[in-house]
C-alpha cells in the first residue's frame, strides 16, 4: 500500500451517472487486476474506494457511478485538481487459474476491473470472452473499449433495449469455458453462483471504512474462517464462499 498524490489528467462522463477519471501518479503499488485505491475527500471522514480499471507505468484509469456525495464531488473536479489516494489495495486476480478460455462478467459498476483483467488474459495468449450487464442501453459503457482488445463482447440488458434481453447468465448458461471471474451486485453473484459449471472467483463490492484491514468493518464469512474483504479479498474464489 502506497499513499500518493495524483493529478487529474481526465475526468469524463461516460453515461449520464458514470464518469471516467484518468489520473496521473506514482502507480508502482498497483500489481494485480481487481485491486482498488481509496481516495480521500474534502470535508468527507472517510475515504471512497473505487476500483481499478486500467493502469500503466505513470497513470490511473479508474470509473466511478455518482451514487452519493463523494462521488458528485468527484464528478465536478476539473484536471489539474490534485487527490491523495492510497494504491496497491487489496488482493486482485489470480489469472493463473484461468484455463484458455476464460469467461469474464461484469455488471454495472462492476464492469471497470474486467478491463484490465481482460487486457492482461490476452495478453497472455488466452480466448477471452465478457458479458456486460446494464439495466438498459442508456446504463452501457466500455463494449467498444473490450471489443478493441480482441475479446468476444456480449451485452445483456434487463428491458431488451439493446443486445440480449434478460440477465448475464441468460449468456452465460449457453457458453463453453474454462473459468469465470466476475464483478458486480450480490444478486447477479448468487445467479451465478446457481448457473457456474466451472470455478471462478468473484470480486465483492462491500462498504469499507479503512480500506486496508485494520477496522475489521468488511469482514465475511468464509469456509476457511473470517475474511476482510477490503485485504484478503475483494476477490474470493468460488470455493470458499458461504452463500
């Protein structure tokens, strides 16, 4: 874990609620796909943690859905607007286990770590395939971004107003694979729980306060004992969760 100032290279709306935040910094602690950073918030206690969605040698992609007050405040911060932010949190992606074909399922906000997740699995020479989950067609971002990566895209949205109509899993139960990896809302978790017929590992959105395991306010439940999501996860793998 690092603590670090960045610089605001970009701050866009992606979506009429998600906007996309290129900042630039020191990102040597970032070593893993799945990790987050926590940024810290004028006027606000605790600070926002929030995903990672790309990174490289000097700067930070992140993409964040305006929710509450700190991610508004985000939302209005021009470039050159200086953060400090922690880097290098959490466990990440183990992209070991991931077999030739891996299968990767993003829904909503859960969709910015399968980019670099996606980019890193091709990268190694594996046939990627992503499913992205949005409410309807206004909600989707980044299809284009994973299609110019080489993975093969599917989008699903509850109305139908674009590609498949329904849930990730109506996708997911037709297709062939060697392993999943998933980011997103408990319910679509458990439907895929339900539907999963090969290991995986699931990153979980939990409300954090410190952000690096020291408040014990994220701790779950596992078969091997108890886990802070915000340090030994947020990824878990399938084996290991209490449903």
């Amino acid at each position: 874990m690092k603590q670090s100032i960045f610089t605001i290279k970009e701050n866009v709306a992606l979506t009429s609620t998600v906007y996309k935040m290129v900042l630039v910094g020191d990102t040597s602690d970032i070593t893993a796909t799945g990790q987050f950073v926590n940024i810290k918030l004028d006027g606000l206690f605790l600070r926002r943690p929030i995903s990672v969605c790309d990174w490289d040698g000097e700067t930070l992609t992140i993409i964040y859905k305006v929710v509450g007050e700190g991610t508004e405040q985000m939302a209005g911060m021009p470039v050159g607007t200086e953060l400090d932010i922690l880097t290098g949190l959490g466990n990440g992606y183990d992209t070991s286990k991931s077999g030739n074909a891996p299968l990767l399922i993003g829904g909503g906000v859960g969709v910015p770590p399968m980019y670099a997740l996606a980019k890193k699995l091709i990268s190694e020479g594996k046939d990627v395939t992503v499913i992205l989950g949005f409410n309807n067609k206004d909600e989707i971002f980044y299809e284009n971004e994973f299609i110019s990566l080489g993975a093969t895209v599917y989008v699903t949205t509850v109305d139908g107003s674009y590609g498949v109509k329904g849930f990730v899993t109506d996708v997911m139960k037709d297709l062939t694979y060697s392993y999943f990896y998933t980011c997103g809302p408990m319910p679509m978790f458990k439907a895929i729980e339900a539907t999963a017929v090969t290991s995986g590992q699931f990153s979980f959105e939990e409300r954090m306060g410190c952000g690096f395991g020291a408040c014990m306010g994220c701790s779950c439940e596992t078969k091997y004992g108890n886990k802070r999501i915000c340090r030994d996860g947020p990824v878990l793998e399938r084996e290991e969760i209490i449903w």
